[in-house]
C-alpha cells in the first residue's frame, strides 16, 4: 500500500495552475493537518480593497482538502459536497495563512475546519468543508473523457 510523501504532494499541489494563479503555497500537510499561505495581490481583491471571499473560500477549500488527502487512503479520490466562510475582519495587504484540521474522518464522509490568520496572526475568517470520499474506479470501468483516451469523441494521440 502507498504510504503518503508529503513532499511529493506539496510539490504537486504547488504546481497546479489554480494553485499557482491564486497565489498560494502548500507549506505543509501531514496528520491530517495542513498550512496553506496565500500572497494578497491587486487581482484578488473585489471592489472595496480587500481580499476578496472567494478566494478566501478557495484557501478553506484547499487546506481543508490538503489535510484531508494526508490522511485517507490513497487509493480513494475526494470531492467537495460543500464549504462554508465566515468573514471576521478585512485583510487588503500582505498573507494570509490557512491553518486546516481533519475534525471527522469516516468511510465515505469527511468534515474539517479552517483558521484563516492575517500577517500579524489575527484570525480574519474561519469555515468548514466536508468531502465526498470515494474508491477510484477501475481503469476499464472510467468513462474514456476520465482516462485521457479520447478528445471530444476523436482518438487521443
């Protein structure tokens, strides 16, 4: 059975383009705990200045998720069924940091929680996820837009 590399899932997530877009970094992950960190730039904030809840959304997601994957089981995919923010003080400048937490973790259901702190560790919002936990299916049994072997209806090459 595969065992978790934390350096190897922080090397992952850290390259994935939504990661990377957002401005985030997967500090760490392990015993289904994780710290995510996220650079405020111009482009993530709404109207008013600050940072802007969706992102914020998006950090209690991924540390949320990143937690998670530390500790079930490698052979099962997960997804989202819902997350929830609240929004304490605004933050417009600097990092902010995401401290998530596995509180629950059954066979199919999983629910965590969320610290989000601003630069000078005030806590600027918390939130929830819960996740979806499911077997990854065999290869002949994943529909072919899954498994990379057709485009559209065309042979890959």
């Amino acid at each position: 059975m595969k065992k978790f590399d934390e350096q190897f899932y922080k090397d992952r997530v850290n390259t994935f383009p939504f990661v990377k877009l957002m401005g985030m970094k997967l500090l760490s992950s392990g015993g289904g705990k994780s710290v995510m960190r996220c650079r405020i730039r111009p482009l993530l904030r709404n109207t008013a200045g600050t940072l802007h809840g969706g992102v914020m959304g998006a950090l209690v997601d991924m540390s949320v998720a990143t937690a998670l994957r530390s500790v079930m089981d490698l052979s099962c995919w997960m997804t989202t069924v819902e997350y929830k923010v609240n929004f304490l003080k605004p933050v417009s400048e600097g990092i902010v940091t995401a401290y998530g937490t596995i509180l629950r973790l059954g066979t199919t259901i999983a629910v965590g929680a969320t610290e989000i702190r601003n630069d000078e560790g005030e806590v600027v919002a918390f939130g929830s996820a819960t996740y979806y936990i499911l077997k990854k299916p065999e290869r002949r049994n994943v529909p072919a837009i899954m498994n990379g072997s057709s485009v559209r209806g065309r042979k890959r090459k």
